[in-house]
C-alpha cells in the first residue's frame, strides 16, 4: 500500500473544543487489538477509507494489518478491507466472528460481512442502498432496507446513518466515506 500525501489529523478540534480519537485507542492501552471490516461496492471508496485509517493508525505508532479483496473491477463489485489494528494484529484476513466494527457504506454488503462480526460488534451501516444491474434487470430482487436493518440489529449494535444524504447536502456522493470515516471516529 502506498502511503497517503500530506498530513492526516487522527486528532483535532471538531468545533466544541473536544477531541476525537479513533476508536482503537482504548484497545491500545490494554494491549488488544482492533479488527475492522470495511465493505461496500466499487465506487463507495472503501478502498480509500481503509488506506485513510490505517496511515492514521500507523502515524500514531499503532501496528496495522490490511487485507483487500474485491469482486467485479467496475463500480458495483464487492469490495471487502479487512483492518487489524494493534500490537499484537497478526495476519491480514479478519478471522470469522472476530471482527469488532463493521464500516458498512452499502446494506446488502453489510449483510454479507455478519459473518465476521464478534458477538456485541458495531455495525456502522449507510442506508442507501446500491442497486446493481440483476435487479434493475428483474433477475434479481434487491431486499428492502428496513428488512435487512431489521436482521442485523437482531444481532448486532447497530448506527444507522444516512451518509449518502448527509454527503450529497455537504456536496457531493463523493463525500459519502468522509461521512462514515467521521461516524466511525
């Protein structure tokens, strides 16, 4: 992977006065580590995002792991990063039901990664979803949202967050991962 250019603030001032530290901080100071599933389809810039938190974390001296695997290189394929984030972060691929956060920019992708999550994970989950071309098509059908919010808060602590409307009122889609990486932090 190669790193970002310029400077990332892990820390700063968000208007109150406070200040934000990623969540893996409090892992940090008892020795554990951090195991974030980052997921969505091409064009949601999870790739962008992962590569985002991990120079974060590795400018901070914090260990990091990262394992990608994507589906179709075309907007609308899989796309799955696998962070592992602390001292003793071995191997880059998130074992099954070990995972501690889920960073999930599209809900059907978010229902495909549970897998991954440890009893009591976060799930940090974008409504908005994306649908591909098998169901515009009618060869598929694309669940409705509030079915598959309703499965994974079943399970898992859930933040709903509408990062797609939040992103297009402060600009753009494309600020659609600043939206989530800033719900994350």
């Amino acid at each position: 992977m190669r790193p970002l250019r310029g400077d990332l603030p892990v820390r700063g001032d968000i208007g109150s006065g406070e200040t934000r530290q990623f969540p893996w901080h409090n892992r940090q100071e008892g020795g554990g580590r951090m195991n974030v599933i980052l997921c969505g389809v091409g064009g949601n810039g999870v790739v962008l995002t992962t590569r985002i938190i991990a120079e974060a974390a590795l400018r901070e001296g914090t260990k990091v792991r990262v394992g990608e695997v994507h589906g179709l290189a075309m907007r609308g394929g899989t796309v799955v990063s696998h962070l592992r984030l602390g001292p003793d972060a071995k191997g880059v691929l998130v074992p099954q039901r070990k995972a501690d956060i889920l960073l999930a920019f599209e809900p059907l992708e978010a229902l495909r990664q549970m897998k991954f999550l440890k009893q009591g994970a976060k799930v940090i989950l974008n409504n908005e979803p994306f649908v591909g071309v098998d169901a515009h098509l009618g060869l598929s059908r694309y669940p409705e949202v509030c079915d598959i919010i309703s499965q994974i808060e079943k399970v898992q602590d859930l933040v709903d967050v509408p990062a797609t409307q939040l992103a297009l009122e402060a600009g753009g889609v494309v600020m659609t991962n600043v939206v989530m990486l800033g719900t994350l932090s």
